[in-house]
C-alpha cells in the first residue's frame, strides 16, 4: 500500500464509517477477479459508498492523493472491466450499497434507480407497478443497472428495445473532478450541448462513476408465443426474420443456433431434447410477445411461420404448446456455453458485423478459421436480428490441455482481423475492458484512437478513473 | 480579408473548381443572414465541396492557416448555428453539393445519406422503396440531413420515433483534425468506447462537419386518423395522452393548442374554421396511424375518443371525415406562429420540462409572466406528450415598436428561469447556436460548461469549427 492509498482510504473510512471501508483480504478476495475467471487483481480496500454525495467526496479524495478509482456494480462484466490491475495500486469503489430505486412512475413510464440495484430486483419493482423493464440477461441475478450503463448492455432483448443506450433516460454520474453531473430530469428533449449522458453510456467507468439512472419502462407483457423452425442457412434464418417483420411488429427474440450446437446440448445438458424431429443444419428460436391482451400472439406467430413453411424459407417449425416448453426451447438456446465448456476448450468471440452481412459471415469466417486451424470447430450463434453473435471456435478434442494459450491468441486475431474487414466491431455487446485492449488497439483506426485518448485527457486529466481499460 | 482566408481560399478554390467557391458578395449574401433574420453574418467566401475527401482537404487547409469554418446547410436552422460572425474571419463550409443518397435498403431498413441531402428528398426518395423516414418539420423543403442531425432536431413525430438521436443509425464526418470518421457501417451493437457518433449529434458543427449519416427508416403508413379534441386544462390533455398511449401503440402526434391560439389563427389566417362548435379553453389535435392495413385506425381513434368522452377526460371531439380535413386541423396548429406575427410582436421560448411537470407548468409559468409584465399574454402550444412546448409572449396591442428590443431580454430572462427552476430545458429543440449561448451560460451549472469546453478542447484545440456557437 502507497502513502496515497492509505491516506485515502484512512480518510474515506473516517467519512463513510467501519461498514462501508472493506480491508480483510479475505473479505476483497472475491471481488478482484473477474466474472470469467482470467483476469486477477489486488486492491487494498474496497470503498461502497451509499450515496451520490459520498462518492464525490472519495473521487475528491482520490484526486487529491493521485490514486486511482475501480468503479465496480456486480462484478459480472465479460471484459474484466471492473477488475483492479493486479499491482494494488487501486481502490475498488463498489457501487452495491448505493441500492434504492428512487422513484417509479406508471404515467411516465420511468424508473430512477441507483446503480448499485440489481436487474432482477427492478423487473419486480417494474412489475408490481404493471410495467416491464425490457432488458435482461443471463446475469441478471447479480448484474447492476451501473454497470449494464457503463457497458451499454445488450441481451436476448435487443431486437425490439435496443440496448441500454435506448433505455436509459437520463444518467447521473460522479465526474473526475468530484462535480456532480445529474441528467436524471429525463427531459424527452434537451438540445443543450454535447450528450454527456450519452458519453458515459458505456465509457465503463473511464470517465466518472454513475450513481444513477432514469430508465424506460414499457407495458408488461400480456402473452407471448416461442417457436423453434430449422432452416438451411443463415440467409434462409434472416429471410425468416425480415418476413416476420414485414407482418408484425410483435417479434423479441430472434436467436440463431447451429446444429452443432444443438447436437452439443443434447449431449451435455440433462433434460433437453431437439425440438424437431428431423435434422435441420441451422435452427432459430423466435419469440413473439404483445401487451395487447385482445391479440392471439400464438396463433398470429403460428400462422406467420405456416406461411413461412410454404414459401420454402423454414424446413420446418413447432410452436411450443406451453410456458414450460417455451421454457425447454429457450433452454437449449441458453446452455449451449455450458456445453461448449462441457465438450472441451472454446474461445468466444463477442463479434458484430452490419445485419445483412452477418448470414455470409458465419459461413465464410466459419470455414477460413476452420481451414487455417485443421481440427479446430468454429461456429456462431445468437442475436442474428442484431447483427451480433457469439462466434465460438472450438478445440479439437485430441487438444493439449494448454491450447488456449499455445494457439488462442493467433485464432482470436484471425477472427478479429475477419470482423474488421466485414466493417463490424470485434465488440459488440461485452465492452473492450482489459480483455480486448490489445486487440483494440491493433485494430482500430488510428484517428478513432486519437480521439478516444483526448475524450479521456479532457475530462480525466489526472487518470484517476479506472486506468487501463477501454482506452488503449 | 486576412492572408490565411485569402490563401484557404486559394487553395481550397484549385481544389474544388470554380462552381464549388463562391467570392461574389451578391451570391453570398442569402447565406449570411439566419433564417429568423436575426443574425447578419460576413464571410469572404463559400466553400461547397462535393465529397468528405474535398471537406478533409478545406479542414486541413483551414487548420493550417488557423481559418475557423461554419459549416451550413439550409440556413434554416432557428438559433443561428450556422451564421458566420459578422467580422468576416470565419468561411462559410457548404454541405449543399454533398447531395447524394448513396444507398436505401428495404431490407436493413436504412438509408445512407450525405450531409446536403434535403429532407424532403430522403422522404421521397424512401416512400418509393416502400420506406418512410418519420422525422419531419416545416423547413423540409429546404433542411438538410447534416444539419438535422448536427441540431438533433425534432418535429411532431417525436412522441412516436424520437429526435434524430434516435433514428441516426451511423454518422460520418471530418474531425477538426482532418480525419475522417466513419460510422456509417451502422452496427446495430457496437461498444468499442465512447460513441462519437451521438457526441457528434448536436454538436451544431463545434466538434466536425458531418458528411454523411445512416438512417433509420420505417414501414409507410397504410392509414391515418387525425382528431381534434376539446379540453378544459393542459392536465386533462397530458390525462388524454395517457389514456391513449395505455390502449394503443398507434398515437404519433399529440398537440395541444389553447383556445386563444386558435382565435388568432381564425381571425388572421385564411379559410380556417374552429373544428368544435362550442368553447374550450384547451385543445389537442391526436394523429393516429397505421402501417398495418388491416387495421380500422379512424374507428379504433373514434372508440378511443368516445371512452374518454364518457369519463370526462375531454369536453367534446370530432373526427376528420378525409384527408382535406386532416390536413386543416393540421393547418390550424401549425399557423400559430403565423397568426401570432399577424398579431403583433411575439417572443417564441423553445423549451421543455419532465413531461409530467408540463400542465402545471404552462398554466403557472403563464399566470407569472402576464403578473411580472402586465399586458402581456402567455401561452404555450406544441408537443405535450414530449415535455416540449413553444412558450410564446406576445407584446400588448398597444406595445411600442421596439418593444422586442425593450423589454424582450427581460421576458426571455424570466422564462429561462422558470424553466431553469422546474428542472427543464431552454432549449428543447433548436439547440443554442448564437442565440441562446448568453443565456446557456447564465444558467448552465458550471460544472456543465466545463465539459463542454473540455471536450470542444480536446476535440478542437485550434477552435476552427464552428467557433462562437454551443460552447459558452
């Protein structure tokens, strides 16, 4: 610990009290890592303010004695941006004690909440009010509404509600000078100057510490319908969305799955079986759901993928008979990761390229990275409506153990410099964090670099602010 | 003339070729006053390139003889953003032969469009693909695509599609730098750190010249119902909203207009006629519409009506029988302004507070200025469902001629404030330009005024764009 750390911390305890000033190792420990395990760090105190007026004062603080600030919400981001650098020369600023949903409002359709509140505790604060936060993710149990915003969090929602940046209101934020920025007035139109609550949206805490955000809510949902239809190929799966579209506006989930997948699933997760009984080579999982109780969302959605069938875009299709085998569908979508991990090694690739590009880029990118690493599986599957999907790369199954970091690097740069030249973003929904860095910085045009440093100088002079991510 | 404008334009002339620079003083002339006639500008020279390669060689050009630029497009903006300084030191940077819409997609749903295409050229353009482009205001036979989107403009269709922040799917532009940034690959997930695309939104020029945009576009409406409906308060109006918005997807204006707006317009304008037969003290006119042809959108607007007659929301309501009919409740509400100079001398405030906030506020921001200046008469009209009225005052029938001079800072001041004070915004949608800068600072936490400056230094250390303008 430095002479800065100490101070700081010694006076940041004294302001916030013994509850809130973390120093136990033992206690950091399981914060210093990051979600997936690969990234470790040190920190010599975590700092949980619990209010706006207490963070201001430890980012005074922070500024005064040079020491850098982690802002962290639930330690679930895929970037390992809220992981401290592992030399200790950080405090981690947890955002978890700063919990109240402030405000809800059914006529407005707005929810003003602290960052430190959980995802899943807003859909139920929502819900009690006959509202719907429509975004969510697989960690929505322990992600919070701080960090979704600081890493502009998509989900299997994305299609129809955007990601946060559509969501949020309005921000408000700790800046790194200690002033406090407040855009929570959610004004539906201000043309005062530069967006600052756009610019920290998904800044992941590089540019100050949000302690707040005014979310839009929209109706809950009256019924819903989910479907699984096997097509030949991507292009057969985007045709499919584009005809859905054109006839309803009612289209949410719209998930691509590889029959590689599909077979990986069967074989790892209990209780699954294929949804179809023959054999398709690409599969989608469509969700349909309205707030309109007078509509028949199942028997608009059946009757859109019978006319589908007809016109030969889908090879087949089933409509699931109840919430539970919605659910069993919706399964198979959401455990192919675990049975990638079951099966063996697999590097994910968190990818987006322009929407209609993306059904030749799975088979194209698919079979280069396959032809260039003999043994090796690549495959991709997810948000095909949004452009974005989870491109995975396999290890053959006679792998050493130590593949990963014998041959990853060299797999991943190839895949990236595949999205690069399809004009997509190697990522598309889990940040640049620590993790893709380098590969940012290798990647992105020198002018884009330029600008994103001189953002950060101007209003992080002193790089107090989570130094090391997102900013090559 | 200074040595560096006569050498930019020298240079900038061989580049171009004689049509795209203008020198004649008689030819410039239109493009130095601002579209309210408010503001007289002078410049030595109009640059009108036809490419962001010709834009990246004038912003380089201009760097490097410390020549500030003003980009414009069709002058039409409403707080002189785009008025050179009346010294003559800045040159005028023309997007107008930037004019091509480079690609419509029916499939992807978007357009990519240069910074010089006129609005109305994008709606036609895009209602031959079976396409719409929902944004639309007054000057759309003029206003220009860079421009809407450097202002972030509006419109009525807000309360449906959102300003320009929302449908700008992708922005291009010349950085003061001289480099080129290019977001056009539209990607609808992209979190490769902080979004210059929406940084460069409503940057009124200060940050770049915007070349080219990408567009969201929507399905084309298959019907319309347009009402006009009586009132007895703002807070009965924003009630009616609300009733709507819970039983229908389908409301895209909503805008409330006071009995003694609608006077005017009868008394000054042209073959108009009051829709209703009695009296009311407020009125909203509701245009509801459809991309779905299957559905009743008059008798589903009619029903909507008739349950909110019966629960006492509203006073009485009439159906437009045609689209000749539509069309002149329409004309009633957008010859306000009109019917208003008519009238006598009137001072417009584009502001909004929380949509919540805006029936008190109309009603008590009114009763306050007519106190504080006696004579006077306050009204709001405009977009209710978006927090976002034209507050006007206008002069006493006996007002002096130069009342606007005498006593028009006074009045604006005490708005500002009231506006300030309920947490809004005073400026909804024109943004600030010259206009509103004096009032910007005044007002705008200081906090606020030094990120602005932050980034504008960061982004623009030699201050060649657009100097004068947003940036207190």
């Amino acid at each position: 610990m430095t002479g800065g750390e100490a101070k700081l911390i010694d006076q940041a305890g004294r302001m916030l009290g013994p509850k809130a000033v973390i120093t136990d190792p033992k206690e950091i420990e399981p914060w210093v890592t990051d979600w997936r395990g690969r990234f470790h760090g040190a920190t010599p105190a975590i700092l949980a303010p619990a209010s706006r007026e207490e963070v201001a004062q430890i980012v005074r603080l922070a500024a005064e004695h040079g020491v850098p600030l982690v802002p962290q919400g639930g330690n679930t981001g895929m970037a390992a941006g809220a992981t401290p650098p592992a030399d200790g020369s950080a405090i981690l600023l947890s955002t978890r004690r700063m919990n109240r949903i402030r405000s809800i409002s059914a006529d407005s359709r707005l929810a003003v909440a602290e960052a430190g509140v959980i995802l899943a505790t807003l859909h139920e604060t929502a819900y009690q009010v006959g509202l719907r936060f429509p975004l969510t993710l697989g960690a929505r149990g322990s992600c919070t509404l701080g960090g979704l915003t600081s890493t502009n969090a998509g989900g299997t929602q994305v299609l129809k509600f955007g990601t946060m940046r559509s969501l949020v209101a309005g921000v408000e934020a700790v800046l790194p000078d200690g002033s406090i920025h407040d855009g929570l007035s959610a004004l539906k139109k201000d043309n005062r100057g530069y967006s600052l609550d756009q610019l920290l949206i998904g800044a992941e805490g590089t540019l100050g510490v949000i302690t707040a955000v005014a979310l839009r809510l929209v109706p809950t949902i009256a019924a819903r319908a989910v479907a699984w239809a096997g097509v030949e190929s991507p292009a057969k799966a985007l045709d499919l969305l584009r005809f859905l579209e054109a006839r309803t506006h009612n289209i949410e989930g719209f998930e691509l799955v590889p029959q590689d997948s599909l077979d990986l699933v069967l074989k790892h997760i209990p209780n699954t079986r294929a949804p179809l009984a023959g054999k398709h080579d690409w599969h989608v999982l469509v969700e349909a759901t309205t707030s309109d109780t007078e509509i028949d969302i199942a028997g608009e959605l059946e009757h859109l993928l019978g006319a589908a069938l007809q016109q030969g875009i889908i090879g087949d299709a089933v409509l699931a008979a109840n919430g539970a085998q919605a659910d069993a569908f919706w399964k198979l979508r959401d455990t192919i990761s675990e049975a990638e991990r079951a099966e063996g090694q697999t590097l994910a690739h968190d990818i987006s390229v322009p929407v209609a590009a993306m059904p030749a880029f799975i088979v194209e990118a698919s079979a280069k990275v396959e032809q260039a690493f003999p043994g090796l599986v690549a495959s991709g599957f997810g948000h095909l409506g949004d452009g974005n999907i989870h491109f995975h790369v396999r290890a053959a199954s006679h792998a050493a153990p130590d593949w990963y970091e014998a041959e990853g690097e060299k797999v991943t740069r190839m895949v990236d410099d595949l999205v690069t030249d399809a004009g997509g973003s190697i990522s598309a929904e889990h940040g640049i964090g620590q993790l893709k860095l380098a590969e940012f910085a290798r990647l992105a045009p020198p002018g884009r670099i330029h600008v994103l440093r001189a953002i950060k100088q101007a209003l992080d002079p002193l790089g107090i602010m989570n130094p090391g991510k997102l900013v090559p």
